[in-house]
C-alpha cells in the first residue's frame, strides 16, 4: 500500500473517499486499516473532509473495548458532477451525486464529422438539460468531466489527434466547452475514465485493469486507488500493444497493433467483405452500430458473425495478459458500447487465455467481468474525475465549492 505521508497530503481525501462511498458506514479505525494509513492520519483526513461538507457521522458501531466507534458516511447530496462520454459514434452524459448515484442520464449522439462547433453546441445543451432535469441546485454543481479518446493533453484540455478530422487536433475543447456551459471542464482519457466510473460506483477494488471498447480499444489500470497516469497521462495504449509484430505498420510506428487488427473497424470490414452476411444483418450504418448488430448475430447463433467476434476476443485476449503481466493486477473490467452485444462472448473468452497464460496464474486467479452498465461507466468516471481534482489540488477555495 502506497504511503502518503503524516501530512495527509490531499490525494489521500480522493483514496479514503472513495472507500467511504463503497463502504456505505465505517469508522476511523477500519479506514486506517484499508488505507494502510495510521490512525492519527486518518483522523486528519477525515475532519478535511468534514470541513469539506463532504462526509458526517451516521451513527457507532459497537467497539470490542471502550467507547463505540463513530461510523462516517458520505453527504449524497453535498454536490453534483455532471460527466460525459463522447467518441465519434456514441455520446453519454450523466448528472452524478457525491455517492456516485446516476440522478440523470442522457444517450446522446457521437461528434461523427460534424464541425466541432456543432458538436459542443451540442453538448452544452445536453448538459443544461440535464441540470434542469436533475434539478439540483447550480451552485452545488462541481464541474464537467469530458472522456474522450486520446492521445490528449489533459492540462491543456485538448485531443492530439487529428480524428475524427484535422479540426479535432489541439482544438481548446475543454475551454470551448467550459464557456459553453459555464461550468469548469476536466478532460480525461476515457479508459481511465470507465475505471474511475467502475470505482465510484463500488466495483472491483482499488486494483484492477480495464479493457475499454468503443470506437477503438484503449486500456486503464487503477492502482491502489488511483489510476495510472505515466508521463502525460497517456499511458497503457492496449490498443497499440503488437499482437503481429511482423503485421502491417500501425499509423503509430508499431507493427501489427490490436486495434486495427481486432478492433470494431476491423471486424466490421470484414463482415462488408461478405455481401450476403451484410445484407442480412442489416450493415452499413456506422462502426459502432454495425458492430453491435454483429455481436447480437453472434450472440443469437449466427456462425460467420460469432466467427468474426471470436477471432476478435482472442487477439484481444493475447494483449490482455501482456496488460496483467505489467501490472499484476487480479481483476480486469470490460467497459464501453462496444461490448454492448457481445461482452460476455470477449469476457469468457478473456477469462479462458488468462486462465492459462498469465505469469502469476498459480499465485492469484485473475477475474474478468463486465462493468454493471459498460455504456455508462465512462462518463460516471468523467463526472468522479472533477472532484477528484480538486481534492487532488491544494486550492485553498476548495471548502467554498461544496460548502
């Protein structure tokens, strides 16, 4: 367990948080016992988040000597985060409660190639809406967590990255969309978005690795707590790790990477190359629904499309134990509309290779499972991503906006 120091310096208040809202009710004592922190420390970090308005006794639990211990619970209602999801093909917005209940939630339309103007006009009025919906009160809204795909620069709120088109690259998205909205906007990669999303709503741990599916594949790796960020908050690319190292050259400079190999564009590619299996699912709209029509195919006996998911779910697999072999995690997520249709076909197969190829199988069993709602698991981890940081900030303003 990572140490932070006698200080309780504020990324401590995210961690201990996170494990009041999963816990429901637990006492000082259990929390310095989960954290690995002492006492004192604990206690510390608990009156932070008292004076925050954030977290207030529930009542005591019985003690095996001496005074009963004092149960701390999350205030739901202290405040708001609203967070969205957003790639080319798909769009989810959701209004979220300090205790990581989903108050509103809206399926939206992807960016596609509309003009970004467009699309953050958009998005700003999906979010009002929302907030009307939700009715909560406008002060208590934190912020805005956009997930999205990357390469980006999370400090300049901006994709690097000229896709869907060259107008996306360095685009002050993040900025725009503040000034659309009125509300502060975070940006974040949306694989450690969906793991943050798993996290906030009690599931998994404080260790696990997620598999993100949408209109491409990307990976996150939480650890003790928090996600892994790397250099630029770039890291843990599954969908460039090399399963062909002789393949075709990647637009990255790899050879043989999984996502053009076994992602959604790929499988879809090769459904259109067979006439008569496109035509009887019904393909041709774009990636993301074609899909998904041929994970349903799949899921509901078809042999050429479960043929296809499977040759998918295998590649996928073999990036996946590369994932848990660096990170010796015990328990992987499956996250994103990608696995709509088809996610327990990748899960069992996922659970099958790591089964038999992970380093560390006769130490510790790794667990493969699908996020509870794999489309809206990324955008509850935009919204958890504002308050995470600002109690990961040491602004001094920071009692004044959730008082």
């Amino acid at each position: 367990m990572r140490s932070f120091g006698a200080d309780t310096r504020l990324p401590t208040l995210a961690v201990v948080l996170d494990i009041i809202r999963e816990r429901g009710a637990v006492s000082r004592v259990e929390l310095a016992d989960a954290t690995g922190l002492t006492q004192a420390t604990m206690t510390h970090a608990v009156r932070k988040l008292t004076a925050l308005g954030l977290v207030h006794e529930v009542g005591t639990a019985p003690a095996n000597r001496g005074t009963p211990r004092r149960l701390i619970g999350i205030r739901a209602d202290a405040c708001y985060m609203v967070g969205v999801q957003l790639d080319q093909f798909a769009a989810v917005g959701v209004v979220v409660d300090l205790a990581g209940r989903v108050v509103v939630r809206h399926d939206m339309p992807g960016s596609g190639k509309r003009p970004i103007a467009e699309v953050v006009a958009d998005l700003a009025g999906q979010v009002r809406s929302m907030l009307d919906e939700a009715a909560v009160p406008r002060e208590k809204v934190l912020g805005l967590g956009l997930a999205t795909y990357g390469p980006q620069d999370r400090e300049a709120g901006v994709v690097i990255t000229p896709h869907p088109t060259p107008e996306w690259l360095r685009y002050p998205l993040a900025e725009t969309l503040a000034a659309a909205t009125g509300l502060p906007v975070a940006l974040e990669n949306d694989a450690t978005a969906a793991g943050l999303g798993v996290q906030t709503q009690g599931g998994s741990g404080s260790n696990f690795a997620v598999v993100f599916m949408s209109g491409g594949i990307g990976g996150g790796v939480i650890l003790d707590g928090h996600p892994y960020r790397g250099v630029t908050s770039n890291g843990v690319e599954l969908g460039h790790i090399s399963v062909d190292a002789l393949g075709e050259e990647c637009p990255c400079g790899n050879r043989g990477c999984l996502d053009p190999i076994a992602g959604p564009r790929p499988v879809v590619e090769r459904a259109l190359e067979n006439p008569a299996l496109a035509a009887r699912l019904g393909l041709g709209a774009d990636t993301l629904t074609d899909f998904n029509l041929i994970g349903r195919a799949a899921r509901e006996g078809n042999a050429e499309a479960a043929a296809l998911i499977a040759d998918s779910a295998q590649r996928l697999a073999i990036a996946t134990v590369s994932l848990v072999n660096m990170f010796d995690v015990g328990r992987v997520v499956l996250a994103g509309h990608a696995f709509t249709e088809s996610g327990p076909a990748y899960r069992d197969v996922l659970q099958v290779v790591l089964n038999r190829r992970v380093f560390m199988r006769h130490v510790h069993t790794v667990e493969v499972e699908l996020a509870g709602d794999v489309a809206q698991a990324t955008a509850v981890g935009g919204a958890a991503v504002v308050l995470r940081n600002l109690l990961e900030s040491p602004n001094p303003e920071l009692r004044t906006a959730v008082s």
